[in-house]
C-alpha cells in the first residue's frame, strides 16, 4: 500500500515537471 502511494506520487511529481518544462520551451520559443 505505501509503495503504491509513494509510486503514484512520484508519477504526478514528474509529469508536473514535464508540465513546467513543456511550459518554459514554450515561453522560449515564442519569445524568439
């Protein structure tokens, strides 16, 4: 149980991350 706790937040941890970054190569690439 608290392994699949600890997997899932991991899992939203990360694709948060991927969020932001998707994010910031946007702002970076409109600003061009």
């Amino acid at each position: 149980m608290g392994v699949l706790i600890l997997t899932t937040l991991i899992n939203i941890t990360w694709l948060a991350i991927q969020n932001t970054f998707s994010d910031l190569d946007r702002r970076i690439n409109w600003g061009r």
